[in-house]
C-alpha cells in the first residue's frame, strides 16, 4: 500500500530514535528500583538482550523479506486465524501509541507546563502525529533524519556540561545485589527499547532494498541507540545517587537541572525535554502507522488514510483514560507490562519462527 523504499542510514535512524524514545526519561528510575547502584550494569545487560532480540526479528524477516508482518501472518496461519494474530498485534500498537501519549502529556503537564490541561497537550501533540502518519512513511523519515543530528547535539550538550558533577562514589559498592534484580532491571530494558521493535516488521524489510544489510544496520543502531539510556542511567547514578533517581519519575529531567557551569550556564532541562520530545514523536508516530496499516491490510482497504483522521481521535480520547491515573500507571508498568510485552514481542516471533520453519518446508515440497 506504500511502494516506497528508505535507505539503510534512514532506517539506521529510525530506529535509533525509536530505542531512545521513552527510555531516556523514565528507564533510570525503573532500573535503580530493582538495581540500585548497579543500575548502569543492567542498562548494559539490558543492551545485550536487545541485540538478542534484534537477531530474533532479523531471522523473522528472513522467512518474507517481501512482506511486512500483517500480510504472512495470513499466509502462515490462514485467513481467519492470520487476521486475529494481526487484530493482537495491530491492538499492541495502538496501546503503544496510546501510552506514549499519556507519558508525553503527562510529562509537559507535571514537569514544564503545569497550567496546561493534558487534555490540550494530547491533542495538540496527537494532531501532530497524525499529520505525520498521513504524509506516509517517506515523509516520517526523511523528517527524522532532520531532526536526528539535534538530537545527538542536545545529548552531547547535556553529558558534558554533567562530567563535572559525576561523583565515582555514588556507584559502589557494585556487584553487590545478586543477579536476580540485574536480570529483572534487564528485561525492563528489553521491554520498553527492543521488544516493540516489532511494530517496525511492518516496516522492516519490506521497505529496505538491500535485505541483509538492513539487518546489520538494525543491530548497529540498536546498540548505538542503548549507548544512549547506558549513559542516561550512568550519569543519574553517578551524580544524583539512587535514592534520588528511584524517586523521581522523571529522574533524566531532574539531573539536567544539576547543570550549573560558572552560575552562568544553568536551568538547562529544557534540553532533555527536547530530546524526548523529537524521540517520542517519532515512537508515537512509528506505533500509529503500524496500527493504521496494519488494520487497513486487515479490512482489505487500499489507502490507508482516510483512516488516520478518526483513528487519530480515537488515539487522543483512549490516550487520557488509558492510566487512570499516575499510581495505576506505576503498577501496571512495573507488573503488568513486562508479561504483556514479552507474549507479543518475543513469544508471537517464536511462533512465527517456528510455523515458518514447518511450513516452509511443505512448501518446497510441494513446489518440487
């Protein structure tokens, strides 16, 4: 329904954006919860698992490097059983989109504008993204690749402005939690950065011309994109400490504030928020288009975009009642939403990998 092709530094950058997206702003607090000190350690490990998780999705897209994921779920599972496997997938990306927006709203309502109603911010921001959506794609891209270079210039800013405020004390003793709440901070990481990566199989690598050098460029962005969080969660420890990174829901924020240079370079916050804002655009964005092409594959319609417009306000409206409020936020997130991503993220691949390596089989048979 799109005939277009990006380029592998496009899709390099998309998906980079896409792992930092949330994950700069709300991924310290979560890791020094379960990691304490050590936090930085699981961000790391946490950055392994994505890779793993990278290679899974590449031999996905090995099976039907012609096809995104909505179109071989028919033709793996048939027509009825492939639809409601895309009905559950094309429903995460839209919890996905949804939930992005509650934390964007959220976040400018509590953190930058506390005047503002969210409802105003959700709009406006969601009016934003459904403009994107409905340029397609290659608009989504291109503007991402504008919009990329400011984002690595605002995080180069913000670490060195942070290097004289890193107290070495703040990370030990290390090593000293066991590898229980390492592993569980790890897959924290895995659930928020790589395991929705699978909304990009509606992009990846169907709209990539040269198929295995998409996959190498997926998994160097994937771990240029966890360097990012690595160093976000280093310095949260390393200069507010973990009481004060635990207790804050947007510690990333807080440590911009730190930023005092000769009383004449200070309040500077304002650049996390600008990296989170570009970042979550495009992860909202990403979300919206796979749920909008995904149900428009699935209901048998040729332009997805007379779609976007009343899908988009239905985005918006579910974007406000999605979490209740911030302490049912807090508990769905931190019990919830990890079982939740791995059924759709990691096991659904593994059906696929495993109905494919059946299937495909049969079908060379029979072609012989």
């Amino acid at each position: 329904m799109e005939d277009i092709k990006i380029s592998m530094s496009q899709f390099t950058v998309l998906v980079m954006i896409f792992t930092i997206g949330t994950t700069i702003l709300v991924i310290p607090s979560g890791l020094a919860v379960d990691a304490k000190q050590d936090a930085w350690l699981a961000a790391i490990i946490g950055v392994g698992l994505n890779l793993l998780v990278v290679c899974l999705y590449n031999r996905v897209g090995d099976y039907f490097p012609n096809m995104n994921l909505t179109k071989y779920n028919e033709i793996l599972f048939g027509k009825w059983l492939g639809k409601l496997l895309s009905l559950v997938f094309i429903f995460f990306a839209f919890v996905g989109a949804t939930t992005v927006l509650f934390y964007m709203g959220n976040f400018v309502n509590t953190q930058v504008m506390p005047d503002t109603p969210i409802q105003a911010l959700n709009l406006i921001f969601g009016i934003v993204v459904v403009m994107g959506v409905r340029l397609g794609l290659e608009a989504i891209v291109r503007a991402a690749e504008i919009f990329f270079p400011w984002i690595v210039l605002l995080f180069i800013i913000l670490v060195v402005c942070l290097v004289p405020e890193i107290k070495f004390e703040m990370l030990q003793p290390m090593f000293t939690i066991g590898y229980k709440p390492l592993i569980k901070a790890a897959l924290s990481v895995a659930g928020t950065s790589s395991l929705p990566f699978i909304v990009l199989l509606m992009v990846f690598p169907v709209h990539l011309n040269q198929h295995q050098k998409a996959k190498k460029a997926f998994l160097i962005a994937t771990l240029l994109g966890g360097l990012f969080f690595v160093m976000i969660t280093f310095l949260c420890i390393s200069v507010l400490g973990t009481k004060l990174t635990e207790g804050h829901m947007f510690p990333s924020y807080v440590l911009a504030k730190q930023i005092n240079i000769g009383n004449l370079l200070e309040r500077v916050e304002i650049l996390i928020a600008g990296i989170w804002f570009l970042t979550v655009y495009f992860k909202t964005t990403l979300y919206f288009y796979a749920f909008v092409m995904g149900l428009a594959q699935i209901l048998n319609i040729k332009d997805y975009r007379p779609l976007v417009l009343p899908l988009g306000m239905i985005l918006v409206v579910y974007s406000l009642v999605v979490y209740p409020n911030v302490a049912y936020m807090a508990e769905f997130d931190s019990k919830s939403y990890i079982p939740y991503v791995i059924t759709i993220g990691l096991v659904y691949p593994l059906l696929i990998l495993g109905v494919g390596a059946v299937r495909k089989p049969m079908s060379t048979n029979k072609n012989a």
